[in-house]
C-alpha cells in the first residue's frame, strides 16, 4: 500500500452564470483533477479548485508544485504514513489547495483499500447533512428569485449571501430583501470576503442584525487587526474565519486574539488531515464551526459532504454544499442529489464518487 503515481489533470468546465464576489469573480472552473495510484493499483482521487484572488493558487502553480516538489518526494511512501506525508509538503508555505487534493485523494485510496467509506473512517456520525446555498452578487430582485428557486426545488433554506461591496447599501439592500421575501424560518448569514474595512462593516451591523443574519465571514481583511477585533467586540453577530485561518496555527492566533469567534472548514483547503486538526483543536475551544465552500464540483463536495457528516460539530450549521449545480456539466458518473434540503452520504468505499472518464477525456486540458 504505497503510493506508486501521482498524476495532475488540468480541466475546465464553464459555469452556466459567474459567481461574483468581493475578491473575485468565477466564471470558468479551471480545475486539477489528482490522481493517486498506490502500488495495489488502487486508485484515489480529488479535485483541487485553484482560487487565485482568495489563497493565490492558480491551475499552473498546482500542477508545478505537486508535480515537481510532492511528487517526487511522496512516491514509494506507504499510504497510511500521514505523518511522514504531512512533513513532506509542509516543508512549503501555502500551497494548502494543492497538499489538500492529496491528502484527499490519499484517503480515498485508503477507504478503496479497506472497503470501507472515508466518512465511516473519520467518525460516520450522520447520514446526511442540511444544505446550504451561495448566492453572489446581482440585483436584489434576481438574488431573491434564485433562493426561491432553490427552495422550491431542493428545499434548501439556508442561505450564504455575498457582500463586500461599495455602496454597501447594494448588499444590503439584499439581505432586507432576502428576509422579506423568504421569511424568519431561512437561515441568512454573510461573506463579504474581505471587500469592506473594518468600519465599514461596523457601519453595517444594524441592518445586519436586523435582517436576522446569523453569522458574518470575512468582514475585512484580517490584517486590520486593531478594527477587526473592535469590530469582533462590538458584533452580536458571531465572526467567521475563512481565508484568514486555512492552517491550525493561523485560526489558533485568530481565536485567541480575538479576531474572529468562528470558524469556516473547507476541506479543499488543507484536505481531511488538515480540517479534523482544525475541527479538534475548535472543539476543545468550544468554538462554532460549518462547512464551507471552493465553489467545488461534485467531486470536492463529495469530499465536504463525507467529512462534514461524520461528526456533530460539523452537521449543527447547513454546509455550503450546493454550487456545483452552477456548473454546466461535471466529471462525476454517480451525480450528488439533494433532497428536501439534504445530502444523503453515500456508503461506497472511498469518498463516494466515480469519475466519468469519457467526460474526463472531453474537458481535460491538454
């Protein structure tokens, strides 16, 4: 059970609409498919999904790093040596989407190999979890027609609504709008991506609060730090870490100097490894965590999907599992239903999807 290949397939798939959001727009997902094969011809994969403007990332710089300085130095190591594997690509700093595919699709080939689900080996708590939907930035009106539409057919009733632009009344505008028009039962919380400075989001707090938002992610930048934490102290509003804390270390230094009071996991970013030290370590804290979102495929919210149910802390808030159905096609065989607000998990060995190679072979990048 040693890793015999790892292999980078650069791919793009178009969305049917750009998601905009304050650091950036997605238009295309100009993704890398990473497979891993050990030397018992088991094979593992997972999606790696490049985000330039949030993590620095890019499709090439992917590619480069594991085919350069993971691979080679990860190959003919067994693939339960976690440790062993960790130090090898932490000896980079960043590169937390590409280490992240790996370390994915490492446990999926450990899951294959024990016949048995990763979400049963990292806990199995729950068979499903509540889903919830990103809607980006576009006149209020249409921002509302699209949580309706997704209410009516999936069921979903929570909503992450980006914010982050100037005036900041245009997003505020659709937070009142989305309350008014889905009522006190949806679950409204905010991103706005580091778009706003620290006092602009203070400004922002009362319409906020009145709109019932529960949660508030990346009001400004983290490196703002004197207005962050005054802005932390003043917020009845809990303060998320997203992009600010994709490490163990960096959300350590965030909650303990008060520069957020919550916390995003994304499995993407750092890979399952790399979430169960971060959801451990919020744990023993007693800090509130949720499931976030790369705007992934099937594949990377499979790999949500899988962690995110396997324990309780994880499934308390509605897990941003929905955006790939903005995508116009996908590479998976088996496609993700959600069913009356839900996901059900999948008890197939591995992370429970099966890649379609003609579909592979059709949006690869060669």
């Amino acid at each position: 059970m040693k890793i015999a290949a790892i292999e980078t397939i650069p791919y793009a798939i178009g969305y049917q609409k750009p998601l905009k959001f304050a650091s950036g727009e997605v238009a295309v997902a100009d993704h890398v498919l990473v497979k891993v094969t050990t030397s018992d011809g088991v094979v593992g994969y997972a999606d790696a999904p490049p985000r330039p403007y949030t993590y620095g990332e890019t499709q090439a710089s992917i590619i480069s790093v594991i085919n350069e300085l993971f691979s080679p130095a990860l190959i003919g190591r067994g693939i339960l040596d976690s440790e062993q594997i960790f130090q090898v690509m932490n000896r980079t700093i960043g590169n937390d989407v590409a280490k992240g595919a790996i370390d994915i699709a490492i446990w999926d080939c450990i899951g294959k190999t024990l016949g048995q689900s990763v979400h049963s080996l990292l806990g199995g708590y729950s068979q499903s979890l509540e889903v919830s939907h990103m809607l980006g930035f576009d006149d209020p009106a249409k921002v509302l027609d699209e949580a309706l539409a997704m209410r009516e057919n999936y069921g979903i009733s929570s909503f992450k609504i980006k914010v982050g632009r100037r005036p900041r009344e245009l997003d505020l505008e659709i937070c009142t709008k989305l309350r008014a028009g889905l009522g006190q039962e949806a679950d409204l919380y905010v991103d706005a991506n580091r778009g706003w400075s620290a006092t602009e989001a203070m400004a922002a707090l009362p319409i906020l609060e009145a709109a019932g938002i529960s949660t508030f992610e990346e009001p400004c930048d983290a490196k703002e730090y004197l207005g962050r934490r005054e802005l932390v102290k003043k917020s009845s509003i809990p303060i998320v870490g997203d992009e600010s804390v994709p490490t163990p270390g960096q959300v350590t230094s965030e909650l303990l100097s008060g520069g957020c009071t919550a916390i995003s996991i994304k499995t993407a970013r750092g890979g399952f490894s790399n979430a169960t030290k971060i959801l451990n370590l919020c744990q023993g804290m007693g800090v509130q965590v949720m499931i976030g979102n790369q705007i992934d495929t099937q594949i990377g919210t499979a790999a949500s999907l899988a962690f995110g149910a396997s324990h309780l802390a994880t499934t308390r808030k509605a897990a941003e599992l929905s955006n790939y159905l903005d995508l116009k096609d996908d590479l998976v065989a088996n496609p993700l239903e959600i069913k009356n607000g839900h996901i059900e998990v999948r008890n197939l060995p591995g992370v429970g999807v099966e890649i379609d190679q003609s579909k592979l072979d059709f949006y690869r990048i060669r």
